[in-house]
C-alpha cells in the first residue's frame, strides 16, 4: 500500500486535511457566493456503512468539497446550513469518494486532497485528454467495495463534468453488488462560480445549489441498464430532463 494510502486512512490525517481545505473553501462557498442546501433531513438515521451517494458533477473539486463540508455541518446538527464552520474542529470523516487518477494526481493541491479520502480509478473511456477504450480495472471496483464495508462513498456516474453525458454501467455494477443505501444528490451553479478544476473562481456572487433526495427504492435483481437509468433520472441527467433543461433550449436556438 502506497503512503498516501496508508495516510488517508488515519483519521487524524484526514481530520487535519478537512480543516486545511475546507478553511480555505468556505469563503467561495458561503460568503463570496452563497449557496442553498436542502434535504439534509435525508441524512439523518443513514447507517455508517454501504452508503453511496450519486451526483452530477460540475467541477472537479469544489463539488466534492461542498459534499464534506455538509456532512460535516449535519454531524453537528445543523440543518439544511452551513453557518459558522466550527465542525471543521471534529469534522465527519467516515467518507470516501471517487475521482479519476490522473485528475487527483495533476497538481500539489490535488495530492494534498487525496489524502481527504479520494478513491481513484482509471477512467476506461478518457485518458490525458483523449478518447480511449481499456477494459475496467477490478482493483479500481474492489477498491470501492471495501470502502463501502465501512463507510460512505461518493460517486459521480457521469465520471465527467459535461452535463446530461450517459453514466457509466461501473456505478450501476457497484450498486447490484453491494445492495447500498442510495441517495441521489442534484447540484447546480457550481460551473458558473468555479473554474472546471473549482480550486479558482470565474463569477462571483452565483447561487450554489445542492438537495439531497430521499433514497432510492432499487430492486437489486434488475440488470445494471435499468439500475443506471434509475440513477441517471434520479439525478436528473436522464433524456426527459435534458429535454426540459434550459441547456437543450439554447442549442436548439443555436442551430
């Protein structure tokens, strides 16, 4: 096991990363933006094991980032806010969460972040920038799995920040092989406040969105197609929301 593996796994390590990072990422999400949180009532009784939450992605870091911050907030008893962020003094840590390896590995930064408990894969579709085809690595799975045996995970299906991109049958698969607690979650503003990196800001003053749903009721024994269109709709990055979207509006203008 690599250090950064090995390190990420103390709670103190990470305890200690949540407080570098959110201290530095609480100005653009509460005070230089402003942002509404809902449903956190959701996370109130989930069990602190085989928890998968499914997103949209609009950045590579601030999204996650938010993610932590709230879990944190919900641990002291905050509702639906942040406030004052004085959880990062005994932040929730019994979370995990998905990121392609060459993204986490880009910069300093991002290095630092891995130790905040990134699970990264090969991504089997892209690679430095470029469209490829390689069959799924089973540690990059497994790897997910085990972390479910203990925790929660973030996951984004979509594995890219391009809004109403098709998910990927990897999330599907881990859920009809863990039978997890699902919670779909459904962000917004997050492209237009944040570079696509989100470590740096391109508007200030934008309304950062995030509601957590309830669970998702799953009938494990479905195949993984239907079990990603579950998701995928429950996100609302399926066609029926695509079609309704303000983004498919414009490119009909555009043609």
């Amino acid at each position: 096991m690599r250090l950064t593996e090995r390190l990420r796994n103390i709670k103190l390590v990470r305890s200690c990363v949540y407080a570098m990072v959110g201290a530095a990422s609480y100005p653009g999400l509460a005070m230089v933006n402003s942002i509404r949180i809902e449903g956190t009532e959701h996370l109130k009784g989930l069990p602190k094991r085989n928890v998968l939450f499914v997103s949209n992605h609009q950045t590579y870091f601030a999204d996650v980032i938010t993610f932590l911050h709230i879990f944190c907030a919900v641990k002291w008893r905050k509702e639906n806010r942040l406030g004052i962020p004085y959880y990062l003094l005994n932040p929730f840590t019994n979370v995990y969460f998905v990121a392609a390896e060459e993204t986490m590995n880009g910069s300093l930064i991002s290095r630092l972040f891995k130790m905040a408990g990134a699970l990264t894969i090969k991504r089997t579709w892209r690679s430095d920038g470029k469209d490829v085809a390689r069959n799924r690595d089973e540690s990059d799975t497994q790897k997910i799995d085990e972390a479910l045996e203990k925790s929660w995970v973030i996951t984004f299906p979509q594995g890219t920040t391009k809004p109403f991109a098709p998910g990927r049958k990897g999330t599907a698969h881990i859920i009809k092989n863990n039978h997890p607690i699902v919670v779909p979650v459904v962000i917004n503003g997050f492209w237009r406040a944040f570079s696509k990196t989100g470590l740096s800001f391109k508007k200030k003053g934008a309304q950062l969105s995030i509601r957590f749903k309830e669970p998702l009721v799953i009938d494990y024994s479905k195949p993984v197609e239907e079990i990603l269109d579950q998701v995928m709709h429950a996100i609302e990055q399926s066609k029926e929301y695509m079609l309704k979207s303000k983004h498919h509006l414009m490119n009909l203008m555009d043609k």
